[in-house]
C-alpha cells in the first residue's frame, strides 16, 4: 500500500443541512466508520483592520477556542507571503498576538499592514465539528462534517461542509470512498474559504455574475513526463468545465454551453491521447461520464446553433415576413426548454458523479508508473498515430455519408485537440500553418453537420406554432438556403483536405 499523509490528498464539498443529515446516516460512512465520532464545537474569531489591510494582502488571522484556550492561526493565499501557513500559537487571551508568529517574512507583512491602525474582530464562526475515522483494507480516511453558522455584526449564513482526508493508503481509494459517499447528492466542491465567506457576508457580496471560460491550453516546455502532460491537459479542461457549468447555471449566455461542450471534448482528447500507455478504470470512467454530460448538453448548443448559426444569417433580409419573427420565437422558446433541462442535469447526480472525479482522478496520475514516459518522445509517437487514423479515413472522403461526415468531425477535432496539446513542443512556424488547414477542414464538416442537424426545425416548428404557414415556408426557405450552401461547401472539401495532407506534418 503506498502511504501518503500530504493534506493535499483531501475532497471538502458545502452541503445543505439536509444533506450533511443524510450523510452522516449513509450505509457507507456506517460500514467504513470505526469506533465513535469525535464531536467538538469550535468558535473562531477574525481580525482585521477597519479597512480590511490584511484581507487586502490575502492574509487571515483567526483565533480559535479550544477547551478553556485560545489559539491563533495565519494563513497568507495571495499577496506577499503567499502559501505561508504559520504554526498555531496559544495566547492567553482572545486578542492577536502578532509577536507570536513564527515566520518572520509574514510577521513583518502583517505589523507594516497594522502600524497605523488597529485589529479588531470582523466577523466569527461556531462550528459542531463531527469526525468519522474511516478504515478498510485500502487505507485509512477521516470524514469530518461541520454544521454551523458565520457571523458578522447582525448578518448571518450558513456553514456545511464535509471534508474527506486521506491518511493513509492510495489516491484511487479516496475517488472510490468520495464516490461511495456523496455521489447520491447534487453537490460541489467548496470554493471559499471560512474567511472568504466572512468577509462576503460582512461587506453584503451577493455578486454572483461568472462569464464563460474558453480554453486554456497549457505550455509544455519538453522536459516533462507523461504524467505531468496529461495532469496539465486535465487540470485546464476541469477548469474550463467547472466555470462554463456555472456560467450556465447563472447567466443565458449561449456561449456556456458551447465552451462547455469545448472542455467535455478536451478532456476526452486528453484521456485518449495518452490511451496506449494507460488506461485505468478511473480513467474510463471519468471519459464515459464527461461522454454523458456532453451528450446532455448537446441539444441546448444545438438550439443556440439553429438561433445564431442557422436562422441569423437570413433573418435579417427577411425582417418584413413575420414567418421569419414566428420561427424565432418559437427556437427561442426551444431554446429556453432545453436550457432548463440541461441546468436540471447540472445540479443533478450526473453532474455530481462527474464533480468527484475532476477533482479526484487528477490526483491519481502522478502515481501511474506507465505514464512516466517522456513526454516529447511520446508526443511524436501519438500525433503519428492519430494522423493515420484521419488519413485512412479520408480514403473515402468523397463517399462518406451523413453519418460518416459527422464521424469525420469527430475525429477531425480529437486530433486538433491533439495538436494543441502537443503543438508547443514544436516550432510555432509549423505548427501554426499546419492547424490553421486543419481548423478550416475541421469548419467544413462543422457546418455540414450543422445543416444535417437543423431538420429538426421542422419538428420545432411543427411544435411551437404549428397554425402558422408563414413560419413554416420559412423554415422551407432557411433549411434550403443552408443545404444549398453546403453543397457548395462540399465541393471545397477535397481541396481543404488536398491542401492539409500536402503540408508535411510539424512533429516530423
């Protein structure tokens, strides 16, 4: 068993007190559990200046009641002294005691921040804290389980939350417990911390605007392993999926969506693009669940598409014919149904089980001995690969059918997604031209797919405002248009694939 004791290893989720209830009763944790929880309850005190210089540096400085005594803690997440956690500190009294901080680089941060004011208490916390030692032949796990309520002045919010720490034994053991646990609930990962929460309930924060995230595609220098490649892959495109996930929840931007789908595939591509070295059960259960998501969110993208790709473009010669106007209410409206099936899918167990392992399966890579490969040998390897899979099926480019078309962009944008992956190991003087005829290949079959896709205005329309001929000749007129242009497109494609295959692949 490989043993680790690194807090690093740990899984902390905010919970309603329904479900922090419902949690502590589960045949699970009652199976695992060993001996009797430990339950204490733990008041803590916040200081700052009036004007909040020390919230300002990315510093916390919490006194915190324990039996008869109190101990004071220091915590910097940004600013000058970032990543300092200095040791706790007994005081004798509940005031700050700044000469008692150990580490000298974050005391003198904090006495240049107080020299001209004072500290005084901000906001506090009593929490019951609950903790389940965990045990089974894989390892050892503690659960604690904290019900409470923060403070500040006469505002007050509530505290739920459950961490999962590993103790002892292998990463794959926390994801399975954490899986076991909590994926009946509709829960997420918590993303602020007690004094960031202390803070928004103190100045009345209720901002909770988030704008869609397009892809970050991490920088590989060459020396990494595999490992750490497909750990950058996976971090950037969980990263893209959490905050389009929210953007959807929280605004109708149709790009969510769109950039939602963009981080599902990514992670996909990620996964598969180092398949021939490893390919845990984790690992294909974390691509069959992102599959899922992707395919739930699909039918929101595709009304956005009939909205912005299909109908606009002629929507706005046709301002006098209100068939034209009907068929845009009536797509806006199926675009709003499927919106809110998708939410309802996002706060869902689905998106649970799928929220457990982003923030679970990264942590099982570093460890997968196959993967400590070299990346830069791998890559060129990978990319030879991939590019004979397009090739054999471009044999056939001009015979495919719609289904064999659609397939095509599939496996059109896998291998882009492989290409930038991989594209900074190489000169950007090849690399850029040779995705750049790779994109507009990619367009073609994209639009194509598009046009297939929009018969189903006719069903919509059918739907929404069936009583009106003028929406649907118009839906006659769009679907026409479109699949005129296509055809049109389609005799481009030979020479877009001509003009990639002709330009000699930047990994050799």
């Amino acid at each position: 068993m490989r043993g680790v004791s690194n807090s690093e290893f740990e899984f902390k989720l905010e919970l309603t007190p329904q479900q922090l209830a419902r949690l502590a009763s589960h045949p699970a944790l009652a199976n695992l559990a060993t001996g009797q929880p430990a339950i204490s309850t733990v008041r803590s005190i916040y200081f700052d200046t009036p004007d909040h210089r020390l919230r300002a540096q990315g510093i916390s400085l919490r006194l915190r009641s324990i039996g008869d005594k109190w101990v004071q803690a220091v915590q910097a997440t940004n600013g000058p002294a970032t990543g300092v956690d200095d040791v706790d500190a007994e005081v004798e009294h509940p005031e700050p005691s700044i000469g008692q901080i150990k580490d000298t680089r974050l005391r003198r941060v904090i006495q240049k921040a107080v020299s001209t004011s004072t500290l005084e208490p901000q906001f506090e916390t009593i929490v019951t804290r609950t903790i389940h030692k965990l045990h089974s032949e894989r390892g050892h796990l503690e659960l604690a389980l904290e019900d409470g309520v923060v403070r500040a002045g006469n505002a007050e919010g509530k505290l739920c939350e459950a961490e999962l720490e590993l103790k002892e034994g292998s990463p794959e053991y926390l994801l399975e417990t954490a899986s076991a646990l909590f994926s009946q609930e509709a829960v997420k990962p918590s993303e602020t911390s007690a004094a960031e929460r202390g803070y928004d309930l103190l100045l009345g924060r209720r901002d909770k605007t988030v704008a869609p995230l397009k892809a970050k595609i991490p920088v590989l220098e060459g020396g990494e392993t595999c490992a750490q490649a497909l750990l950058l892959f996976a971090e950037a495109a969980a990263e893209q999926i959490v905050r389009n996930r929210r953007a959807l929840l929280e605004t109708d931007d149709p790009e969510s969506a769109h950039q939602l789908r963009i981080g599902l595939r990514r992670l996909r591509s990620a996964i598969r693009a180092f398949r021939t070295l490893s390919e845990s059960p984790a690992a294909r259960e974390i691509e069959r669940l992102a599959r899922e998501l992707g395919r739930s969110v699909g039918p929101l993208r595709n009304a956005d598409v009939f909205i912005d790709g299909v109908l606009a473009p002629l929507a706005g010669t046709k301002k006098g014919e209100p068939g034209f106007a009907q068929l845009r209410t009536a797509l806006e409206a199926h675009r709003a149904a499927m919106r809110e099936q998708v939410r309802i899918v996002l706060i869902s167990d689905q998106w649970t089980r799928l929220q457990i392992h982003l923030a679970l399966w990264p942590k099982t890579i570093a460890g997968d001995k196959a993967l400590q490969t070299p990346v830069r040998a791998y890559a060129t390897k990978s990319l030879t690969k991939h590019w004979k899979k397009v090739s054999k099926r471009a044999v056939e480019i001009d015979d495919l059918t719609t289904e064999g078309r659609h397939d095509m962009r599939k496996v059109l944008k896998g291998f882009r997604y492989t290409c930038e992956f991989f594209g900074s190991l190489y000169p950007p003087r090849k690399v850029g031209p040779f995705i750049k005829d790779l994109k507009r290949l990619q367009d073609v079959f994209g639009y194509l797919n598009d046009v297939a896709t929009a018969g189903e205005l006719n069903r919509i329309c059918h739907e929404r405002c069936s009583n009106s001929l003028e929406a649907q000749r118009a839906v006659g007129f769009v679907l026409g248009w479109h699949e005129a242009r296509a055809t049109a497109a389609w005799d481009h494609v030979l020479e877009a694939w001509d003009q990639l295959e002709g330009r000699k692949p930047f990994w050799k």
